[in-house]
C-alpha cells in the first residue's frame, strides 16, 4: 500500500539544530526534529495522504504528553493547509475510494473534539461518506482502492478502521457499524493468515487475477513487516473506541492475541528487532526495519497495558525499544536525534508492476526520518516511556 508518494522536497535528517536538549525523551527530541523537517510544507509540497496522517497522529500524542502547544499549532496548521473554512478538502478525491485518504480523519476528528470547529466535523464526515459507498469484496471487505479491484491489503485497516470507530462512537452510529468494523479485522485475517507461522500475508485478492496472488487462495507470498504493523496498530487503536459490551469485541481481542504470539516469535534473538521480510531473518538482502519495529513495540506495549494482552508481551516490546534506540536512533547535534533505516514505498501491483516476491521487499531501499517512521516510533516512545 505504501504507493502513495512522500513529501516532496523533505530534507532527509537532522545535524546541527537548536531543537530540544540531549536530556529530554526521545519522543520529545524526534518530534522536535519532525517539526523542523516538516517546517516550511504545506499543500505545494505535501499530499492529502497517509503518510502525513500517521506523523501527525504522532503529533497528537506527544502534545497530549507534553502540553507544550507548539505541537498542537503544528498539528492545526498542517490540517488546516488542506481544507476550506466549510470543511471540504479541494485535494481529496471521493470518488478514488483509496483508504489511504482515510488515515488523516484521525487528525480531523482530533481537532474537532479540541476545538469544537465546524469545519473540522464537516472535513471527517466527508471522509465518513467514503466508506459508506466504498467498493467492497462479495463477502464484505474494503478493497484497498477503486484501482485495485477485489484487494484486501493488511495495510487498509489502520488506515480506515480507527477513524470510522472514532467517528461512530462519537456521532453516535448504530451497533451494526461495529459489526462490520470487526468483520473488516475477521475478514483480512481469516484469508491471509498462515496457519504454520501465525503471521498475515501482506494482501489478498478475491479475483485471483493479480500476478502477485496465488492462483488458489488469493494470498500474496510475503510477511512483509510494515505490512503487519499497520494491522496490529489498527486493532488496538480501534479497541480504543469499540463498546466494551459488543459482542464483536472479543472477536478482535482473540485476532490480537494470535497476532502478538506471532510477532513475538519472529523477534530477532540478536538485536530484538524485526526483519523487512519478518521470517527470512538472516537470508541475503533482508533487512532489520525501523517503522515494523516500532509499530510492534507500540501495539504490543499498548495491548499489555490496556489489558488486552499478558504482560510476557511487555518484555518483548521492552526489548524491542533498547533494540530501536540502539539500531536506528542516530544523534544529531544541538540535541536533535534522527530515526535511521525506515523501507521506502512498496506495495502490490501498479505500474511499474510489484510481484510481491522476498526479493522485491529486500530490494527496496530504507531512508532517515520517513514520516511512516517517525510516527510510529513517537507511539511507541511514548508507549514505553509514560506509560
């Protein structure tokens, strides 16, 4: 899903700066870093997309942590590039039903509940009205986008489903929207998981018409890493907002039990860290990956303290973070720090074609301070540090 383009004149890290101290969190001084690369963006140089959505939902966290305000500003103003005093976003397109438009409702809803602003609740019931005509699978699932006919991706969950839980809860939605939410998890699971491994294949294609799915079950041929950390952050970011009496809610709390004793068994023993290509540790070409670590650190971490999830996961996520800071935290002068080694865009299918194959996820190349990183790590910072 990751073929939505970055920003586009971003600078790539942090050396000198004047942001924060050496002293401060992590969480403090790469929010910091995050707010002087994304300085001078906006709508010319950035895109409605998800990419930006998961920074600022970073953002979010670390202003309700530190109540330092100029992470609130930031997250307003990178909003408020996009939408009009009534609430409409010129550069969304409805009608290319892509959940990755999805993701920064999140944001939307966020400064709606801060500031009561109608512009704010018009903006998320724009992005609301999607998923009402959203092209779906015969059985019910979300195609990922309108170009990608009859697909599942891992990667769609997180980008719908905690907004649309959010929103539902909210404005008051039906108990059958928590249905569907749930079958959404019920559904991608139930056709992408390997029974031997306990870890989801990246997508899954209803049609058996994609090069890259298996001609009998649909299933691409991959765990890919970030892929399956954008579904474990979707579950426990939408348990947020799940009634706690749903008779749906268990269901999800069991796919996320599956899910952390997978995880958990494809840690690396060395670094405890997680690989591109999660069970190819060691093969030629894979790769240790900084936003996949981080996003199992924050789901699993969170699981445990939410009490979804027994606290053996917790020493995994401790693990995991000692492992983040050692690999793929990198000083920078003036206190500024730079998070290292995050997979650039990868997908299924498009143009030119990707075949999901080991090789392919070990071909594409890793860069310093992604917003898909960054984001991440800000949860997962946070997760271990306060809470």
């Amino acid at each position: 899903m990751d073929s939505t383009p970055a920003a586009r004149s971003k600078p790539q890290s942090i050396g000198s700066t004047s942001i924060g101290t050496q002293h401060a969190p992590l969480w403090v001084r790469l929010a910091d870093t995050a707010l002087q690369l994304w300085n001078s963006s906006g709508p010319d140089e950035e895109i409605w997309n998800y990419h930006r959505g998961t920074l600022l939902y970073g953002i979010q966290k670390v202003w309700l942590a530190s109540g330092d305000i100029k992470y609130f500003n930031f997250l307003q103003s990178k909003t408020d590039a996009f939408l009009t005093e009534n609430g409409s976003i010129p550069s969304y397109k409805l009608q290319h039903y892509s959940l990755d438009a999805i993701r920064s409702g999140v944001n939307v809803l966020f400064l709606y509940k801060h500031t009561q602003q109608e512009k704010y609740r018009a903006a998320a019931a724009l992005l609301r009205e999607q998923l009402t005509y959203h092209p779906r699978t015969h059985e019910g699932g979300y195609w990922h986008k309108l170009i990608y006919p009859w697909q599942m991706w891992l990667d769609g969950l997180f980008m719908a489903q905690p907004f649309r839980a959010e929103y539902a809860l909210e404005f008051k939605e039906t108990s059958d929207v928590f249905d569907d939410i749930a079958m959404q998890f019920m559904w991608m699971e139930k056709n992408t998981r390997d029974n031997n491994t306990g870890l989801l294949y990246h997508g899954w294609d209803e049609s058996r018409q994609q090069a890259w799915a298996d001609p009998v079950t649909g299933r691409s041929s991959a765990f890919w890493g970030r892929a399956l950390g954008w579904y474990a952050m979707a579950l426990v970011d939408t348990l947020d907002f799940f009634p706690p009496h749903h008779p749906r809610r268990d269901d999800l709390l069991q796919i996320l039990q599956r899910l952390a004793t997978a995880i958990a068994r494809v840690q690396d023993p060395l670094s405890s860290l997680w690989w591109q290509v999660l069970d190819q540790g060691g093969r030629e070409g894979n790769y240790l990956e900084s936003s996949a670590s981080c996003m199992f650190v924050y789901a699993l971490g969170k699981g445990v303290h939410k009490g979804y999830l027994s606290s053996h996961y917790l020493v995994v996520a401790k693990l995991g973070y000692e492992g983040i800071k050692t690999k793929f935290i990198q000083e920078g002068s003036d206190g500024g720090i730079n998070l290292t080694d995050t997979v650039a865009n990868v997908g299924l299918g498009g143009d030119p074609y990707q075949h999901g194959t080991h090789e392919h996820y070990f071909s594409v190349k890793v860069v310093t301070n992604d917003a898909r990183g960054i984001g991440p790590f800000l949860l997962a910072s946070l997760e271990l540090e306060t809470t």
